[in-house]
C-alpha cells in the first residue's frame, strides 16, 4: 500500500451492524506503521472466522487526513453447509481516531 505514512497514534473500533455508538465488537490502538497489522482482521464467526478487508478504509483516511473517520464494511465467513460451500456477510462498522506526527 503506498500512501503517506505520518500516522503518530491510532484507534481502530470495529462495531457490529451499521452503528459506531456504544461499545465495540473490537478496539485496536498503536502508533507509527502499527496501524499496517491491521489492513486485514479476522474475527470469530458463526461457524469460523469473518475476514474483514479495511485497506480502502485506511487509505482513504491517512490520504485525506482524517483525525476521525467512520465507515461501513462488509464482513466475509466462508461456510459448509450440507457440503455446500457458501459465502455469508456480516455487516460491520468501523470507527477511526488518528493523529499526525
């Protein structure tokens, strides 16, 4: 990922469903290039583990400068149902604080 990477400290919340209040699912915090361990999260699942993608979220947040920013993600579960295998989405929302050195 190449963006500009003058993050000096970081919160990432990750919220089920498509609010940001209450308390969180997840929270995260560090400081400096940390905030690259948390591109991809997995998260305990119905029947394994959800894989969320916030790379795009990331990116659009450091470039633009964001000290808070809130956005929407989708959640992927790959399940085996019957011999199926089926994708199921989870809805999560995710909460950014950052701050600039």
């Amino acid at each position: 990922m190449a963006i500009n990477k003058t993050v000096k400290s970081f919160e990432l919340e990750i919220f089920n469903g498509s609010c940001a209040e209450g308390e969180p699912e997840h929270h995260y915090s560090g400081e400096n290039d940390e905030w690259l361990d948390y591109l991809h999260i997995k998260t305990p699942g119905f029947d394994g583990v959800i894989s969320l993608s916030l790379e795009a979220i990331w990116r659009t947040a450091i470039e633009q400068q964001k000290t808070s920013f809130i956005a929407p993600v989708t959640g992927y579960e790959t399940i085996v149902k019957f011999g199926d295998t089926m994708q199921m989405k989870s809805s999560f929302t995710v909460k950014l604080l950052i701050s600039y050195g």
